[in-house]
C-alpha cells in the first residue's frame, strides 16, 4: 500500500491521504511494497481553488487545477521549487545585473547585456501586452512569490538552492519576483532565436574586408545541401521560390550590394568592428544566445506501422545544467487544458509538446527579424529622422556587485557606463568617427505583439488545423512548426513576424539601412503568405532549421514572392532525415528513437570523394601513414562514434584543408564552421560556378610556387594525421578513437561540482558528429505515437528536471541522454498516481485548515 506522510508545515486534513490508500488498495499492491510518499502542503492566498501537485518519480511535476489562473500560479510555484536559481540567473543576464549575483568579475558582462538593450526591448514587449496577457503572467508571478515566502518562512518541504549558500546568501536575500521578470525570461528567449544581428555584422564586416568574388564563393547565401521542408505543390502556389526550389545546388551567384562605399558610409567599419566584438564577447559569457539547431518531424497515420501519427522533436539550445527546459504536465478541466511538454523556467509557456489532440514542435527558423541601421548623430546626442530632430534617450547606468556579502557600487569598472537608444529604432551598439555616427538595431520584438494568448490557445487544439491557426497568431517568435493530431493528420507553418523592406532589391538583407527614414519597414508580411501545409501526400514533413522551400537555393534572397529568413542550416540533418524516413517506411517509434540518434556524418559523404580523387590522381604525394589513413576512410561506414577514429581523421582534415584553402584569402576573423564547409563544397563540387577559377587554391603566402586543389587535400592530410599523432601521443590511427578527443560535460554557471561529470572527473564521451542528426548540444528529445485512446511519449532531457544540486532528480537522466536512450512519459492520471513519489497541496488562505484538495 501507498504510506502517507506529512511535513511538519500547517495542519493537513486526511482526506486525501485517505484517497491514496484507497488507490493502493484498487492496484492490490502487496504489503511488502510500501512506498512513504510525503505530502507538503502550502497556502497561496490568491488561489481561486485547491490545486494537486503530483511529483512522478523522474522528478516531474503534474498540475491538477480546477481553473486556468491556478494553472499559471501552481506553475510559477512548481518553477520556482525547482528552478529558481536558473531564473534568477536568467533574469539578471537579461536585465544586466549578474554582477549583484555573482560577484564585480560579472559587471563587464553587465554592461555588455544593457548596450545590447534587451531589457529595454523586454520593457516595450511588456508594455504592449494585452490585460489578459498580462494577467497570465502576473498569476506565474503569484505563484513564484508564494514559493519565496514559503521558503524564509522555513517551511519544511522547502530548500534553498545551495548555490545561494555558496555566495554567502540567504533566503531573505532573493529578490522577489516580477511579472516584468516573466517577459524579461520569456522576451529573452525569443530575442535569441529571432535576431539577425551576428549574422549582419559579420556579414557586413566580410563586405567590408572581403572581395566580391571571394564572398560569393565562399560566404554562401546558398546551403550545401538542398532538401526542403516543403515540396512544390504541398503549399501555398504563390509562395514558390522564383529561382526553382529544386534546381541545381548553386545555380546562381548572389548580386554583392549595391551601395557598399562612399562618404555616406564613412566610419562604418569602425562601428561594425566595435559591434562585432560586443557580440562576440555575449556569446562567449552566455553560449546558449548562439542558437544552434533543432529537429522536428512528423509522420501521418499511413505512413506508420501501428496508422497512428508519430511525432518527433529535439530542440538544441545547448546543454547547462540544469537544462535550459523544465519538463511539466498541466491540467484544469474548467480551462479545457490538459497538456505535457517542455517549459521554460520564469515564464507560463509549454514550448513543446502535445495535448490529449495534437502534438506541436518549432525548430528555429532563422528568421530576418532586425536590421542594423546607420545613425547620423547630431550633438547633443538627437538624430535626423523623417527631416525631424529626435532625441536619443541616454541612460546613464549604474553597476552594482555582491562583494563580501554587500552590494557594492562598482560602476567605476566600466570605461564609459552610459547606454543610448534610438526611439524609432532600438540600442546603439557602437559609435564611430568621434561619436558622429552610431550603429543602432530594430528587431521585431520592440514592436507591439501578442504571442502570449496563442500559444495559450494551442494548448487547446482539439486537431491539427487548431494548432497551426494558433501557431500561426504567433508574433514575433519566428520558428518552423510541425503538428500532428489523433487522426492521423500532419502539418507546417512558418510563425513569426516578418518585416518587409523598402528598396529590397538595392541591398542585401544583412547591409545597414540608413537612419534617416527613407528605409524603414513598411510593415509586416500578412499571414496569408505565411508558408503551411497541412497533411501532403508524401506523409511526412521534417525540419532542422534548413530552407523551408527553397529560397536561397540559388544564393539569391531578393528575387522570391516572400522573404522570410538568411542563415539557413546547411542541410545536412534534414537530408539525413529524409532518408531515413523513407528507408523506414513502415515507421514506428523505435524507428523515431533511432533517427533522432542517428550520427552518419553526410558531410563525410559529400566530402571524401574529392580527397579520394585527389589521392588517386596524386598517387606520387601520397605516403604510408596517409595511404593508411585513405584505406581506413574508404571502409569506414561514416558514422561518428565514439569509438570511431576515422571521424577523428576526417573531422581534422576537413577543418585542415578548409583553413589551407580559405586563411589566406578571408582571414581566420571569417572562418566559421558553417560559411567553411559550405564555402570548401561549393569550390570542390562546382569548379565550373567558381567565379574565382582556381585561384583559391593556390596558397598566396607561398610565392616560389602555385599549389593545386590535389595537392591542398592531400597536405591538409598530412598535416592532420600529425596533429593527431601528436595529441594522442600515438601514430596508431587505430587508438585515435574519436570519444577521447569528442566529450561533453553539462556545464552550471557556478561550474565545480555542479557540473555533470564534475570537475573532478573525465567530460563523457558522446557519439555525434559534423552536422550528424544527433548533436551535442540537445536540450531535450522527444517522441510520441497518435494514439486517439491514449497518446504515448517517451523522452528524456540532458541532466534532470530538477535545478537543486543534490536533489535525486538534479542528473538522473544524464546518462541515458548520452546513451540516446528514453524513458516513458506519464499522461494518465492512474499511472501517476501509482508512481507518485512526492505530493504538494496548493491551498487558500482561508481553507487552508479545514478543507483537504481533491478529497476522495
């Protein structure tokens, strides 16, 4: 039987201690099987009703509300209970005070956060919330403070995160919860995955420092590889691409910008180079702004063994601990919600997951959501706009950190602590030529926008169609969303909010727009030209943050009915996927599990032929040690595991050659994975496009001789069969097994001990590879068969769903992740029940001694 045990917190009534007995009684567990199960109870004095929190026994929290606002409070609690370390941190990143937190070494990265102005942004968001909108989150924000009362109060079910103990705080010391906090979390989020501002200034610096020829050769708009989510005939006919979805792989050079000198853009290097480094040093003291990918799938009923829909999704936001998402199921009958999936800490959002209808996924869509604009300053400190003087708002900021256990006024860290914001526009990231230019960026998130009351609303999707109209409604978060529903129905769409440009033609959507209102948006693409599909013939749609149709495919952006997106993935996994889907077919869920954790390298596919060429054409530069290297790699099955050395040789040469190739002609300041491998295939497999000719090539910085494409490929593997020998310590390629060199450790941002491995121990070994389907970087996986009598999930997130160091849950999933294995998900209200290991009763002040929630 089910023992009931209570905290020592306020007095409980029995009754549904009484409820749990009599379950135990209705399973016929045997006496021998006792399991204690403490029940907490609490008081949150805003309650509308009672609220049943059951803990499973991975950790996950399953609300039973009776009405909506107690979903969104219950929710704010269970977050807090065991997250809230992970939100303050979050919150303070965004508002640009970590150094509060964290100590004086954070106040750089403080300042940095506030000229980036995202909370400046976060602030506009916030204010042009709808009421109902802003209620949602002021009930999160109950339900946050409720669980920080609770905690100075000294409640027994309740501890404090030990990392506050760690810097000498204590629980009166945390600073209560804002709604503000909410948008902060949330509008942050967003802001990462639907900002261009990266990929424009480096785009813009390589304009800058590059030649034309050179950039359109290697700086591709184009992918490498060329699947799309959609296929001509399954969307919208006026949506297809001009230039041919699925023609050659790059049948056209992009045009370079048309206004790229002259006196109007003096000093603009200047500023992108002082942007480019304040970027640079974001992303470096937080990784997870640099979006990385994701995969989402779904298959319709005919096409799977069991006719059931199958879904998919596997998000890759990078892997902290504890995970960027909270795993949570939420239910409240009268609010018609009943619903499982990803959370994200600080806000009341299932980002992924799937109701008793439908399922619902995103992958990022790198969505074209911000321009850089070109600032003319007038002193003191107004710009020319629309013929007009406009004041530019300056902020003069103050820097506090935590030192010796007192905040501490340390703004004399910083060379200059004043932030400037153009009203119309958005932060000024950098000024040039002695403050009489300025570098500023809009983003689509500093205009008004509803995307709260959406997401709200595909929560309830009772089929596909709902869930893609909701999603649709979505503002600003520009994403990829595949749904699948009970029916057996599939579906796409493109969300977000798209600007259209004036004089689109006349620059590349990543060159600066002058400041003085000639070329400003003219509003916003209308949702019927949002590209969607429902259900296409094929039976299944993927997407891994690739060209949803095929716009770029020609390395061109300005020449289709629609302009959504530049950046796109190079294409790798989703062709992987697609392969596998079809191969599959019938598909089940084993066969979902096994493609997410798929690890063939397709770069390994495009790329060796060319070196195996080289080497047969070449045959006099080719010696033992590279002949043993070539024969290893001609019998190897391209998959990247961690007992692969043959993916440790081709990670090292392809990385070799593409730096042979391309350092001395664009500088190792432009050498990214991405533009490298895409820019190395474009030259190897369409010599004849090249508007370099084979130039390229030859190394520049050799000037007795001219080197050739053999001869690049063929050095690049010497060079990298010594390094390897040299990091080894070993000239077997036999004992270079790719996991000793190929490890991943799920970081915390106080790191030590809280690291999973921890810092005294060996980083894990992980199979995964260049661009394979399974990265390192998941932040969940998740698979789920249609069933209309019960749907089934299994999933599992990299750490556990617990942010408490110490707590069970805190990485008890973290090997199964590096394994790519699952656990069930539990939907049903008996089967968690029975696998219930811990239970806190949510109740009003006033019932709170002589009611019991949920009695019998």
């Amino acid at each position: 039987m089910i023992v009931a045990t209570l905290d020592r917190g306020p007095p409980l009534n029995t009754g549904f201690a009484m409820r749990l007995f009599a379950l135990s009684f209705s399973l016929l567990l045997p006496l021998s099987a006792v399991a204690e199960i403490p029940i907490h109870q609490m008081q949150a004095p805003t309650l509308e009703r009672p609220v049943e929190i059951v803990y499973d026994s991975w950790g996950v929290p399953h609300l039973r509300a009776e009405t909506e606002r107690d979903v969104w409070l219950s929710m704010g609690f269970a977050h807090a209970r065991d997250r809230f370390f992970q939100m303050d941190i979050t919150r303070r990143t965004i508002r640009g005070t970590k150094a509060e937190l964290l100590g004086e070494g954070s106040v750089a990265s403080d300042h940095d956060m506030r000229l980036l102005g995202i909370d400046w942004g976060t602030g506009l968001m916030w204010d042009g919330l709808e009421a109902k909108d802003r209620a949602v989150l002021e009930a999160y924000t109950e339900g946050v403070n409720a669980w920080r009362k609770a905690l100075i109060s000294g409640h027994p079910g309740l501890r404090l995160p030990p990392e506050y103990e760690d810097l000498g705080l204590e629980a009166r010391d945390i600073v209560p919860w804002e709604a503000r906090d909410s948008m902060r979390s949330l509008g942050g989020f967003i802001f990462v995955l639907t900002q261009a501002i990266g990929i424009d200034l480096l785009k813009t610096a390589a304009s800058l420092a590059i030649p034309a020829d050179i950039r359109e050769d290697v700086l591709r708009l184009a992918p490498a590889d060329t699947v799309p989510a959609l296929y001509p005939g399954e969307y919208q006919e006026h949506l297809r691409p001009r230039g041919g979805a699925l023609g050659p792989r790059n049948s056209e050079a992009s045009a370079t910008p048309k206004v790229e000198r002259g006196d109007l853009f003096n000093g603009l290097q200047e500023a992108v180079d002082k942007a480019l480094a304040l970027w640079t040093r974001v992303i470096e003291e937080n990784p997870w702004f640099e979006s990385g990918g994701s995969n989402a799938w779904t298959v319709a009923g005919h096409r799977s063994e069991s006719g059931f829909a199958l879904f998919a999704s596997d998000n890759h936001v990078g892997t902290p601990l504890p995970p960027i998402y909270h795993e949570m199921h939420l239910s409240a009958p009268e609010a018609a919600l009943d619903v499982y999936g990803v959370t994200i800490p600080g806000g009341p959002v299932v980002a992924n997951g799937f109701n008793r209808n439908a399922a619902w996924a995103y992958t990022v869509l790198p969505v074209d959501g911000s321009d850089l604009f070109w600032e003319k300053l007038l002193l003191p400190n107004r710009v020319i706009f629309m013929g007009e003087l406009v004041d530019v708002e300056v902020r003069h900021e103050t820097y506090f950190a935590l030192v010796d256990g007192e905040l501490v006024d340390r703004s004399d860290l910083i060379e200059e602590p004043t932030t400037f914001y153009v009203p119309h526009h958005g932060p000024i990231l950098a000024k040039a030529l002695f403050g009489r230019r300025a570098l500023s960026y809009r983003w689509v998130g500093f205009e008004k926008a509803t995307f709260v009351e959406p997401l709200l609303r595909r929560m309830r999707a009772t089929n596909a169609d709902e869930a893609l109209e909701a999603s649709r409604d979505i503002d600003v978060f520009g994403a990829n969303m595949v749904v699948a529903d009970v029916y057996g129905d599939i579906g796409y769409t493109v969300t977000g909010t798209f600007p259209i440009r004036r004089f689109k033609d006349m620059l590349q959507p990543y060159w600066p727009r002058m400041g003085g209102g000639l070329w400003e948006w003219r509003g916003r693409l209308d949702r019927g030209d949002y590209l969607s599909s429902i259900s296409p013939p094929r039976g299944f749609i993927a997407t891994s943050n690739n060209d949803p149709a095929g716009y770029a495919f020609d390395n061109r952006l300005t020449n289709d009915p629609v302009y959504y997106a530049y950046g796109h993935d190079l294409g790798f996994r989703q062709r992987r996927i697609h392969e596998e889907l079809i191969a599959r077919t019938p598909l089940t869920i084993g066969d979902m599990m096994e493609t997410q954790n798929d690890v063939r390298v397709e770069a390994a596919e495009r790329l060796l032929p060319h070196l195996f060429e080289a080497a047969a054409a070449r045959s006099d530069l080719v010696d033992a040690e590279a002949a043993e290297a070539l024969e290893a790699l001609e019998s190897w099955d391209t998959r990247a595991l961690v007992s692969s050395h043959e993916q440790s040789i081709f990670h090292e040469w392809w990385f070799a050659a593409a730096h042979a190739l391309l350092d001395d002609d664009i500088g190792e300041g432009f050498f990214f994975d991405f533009t490298a491998l895409s820019g190395l295939l474009h030259l190897l497999d369409n010599p004849d496009e090249a508007r370099t000719g084979e130039r390229l090539w030859d190394d520049a910085e050799t000037t007795d001789r001219v080197e050739t494409k053999e001869e690049i490929l063929i050095e690049a593997l010497d060079s990298s069969l010594d390094a390897l020998a040299l990091r080894f310590g070993t000239p077997e390629i036999g004992e270079w097994e790719w996991g000793e060199i190929h490890t991943k450790r799920l970081s915390h941002p106080l790191g030590g001990e809280y690291d999973y491995p921890p810092r005294s121990r060996a980083a894990r070994p992980i199979d995964s590879g260049d661009h394979t389907v399974s990265p390192m970087e998941s932040g969940f996986r998740l698979v789920a068969e249609m069933d209309p009598a019960g749907i089934r999930a299994w999933m599992v997130l990299p750490g556990g769903n617990s942010g408490l160091p110490g707590s069970d849950h805190y990485a008890d999933q973290a090997e199964m992740y590096f394994e790519g294995e699952y656990r069930p998900v539990l939907f049903e209200e008996a089967s968690i029940d029975a696998d219930a290991e811990e239970i806190w009763q949510l109740v009003p002040q006033e019932i709170a001694r002589d009611q019991t929630p949920r009695d019998g």
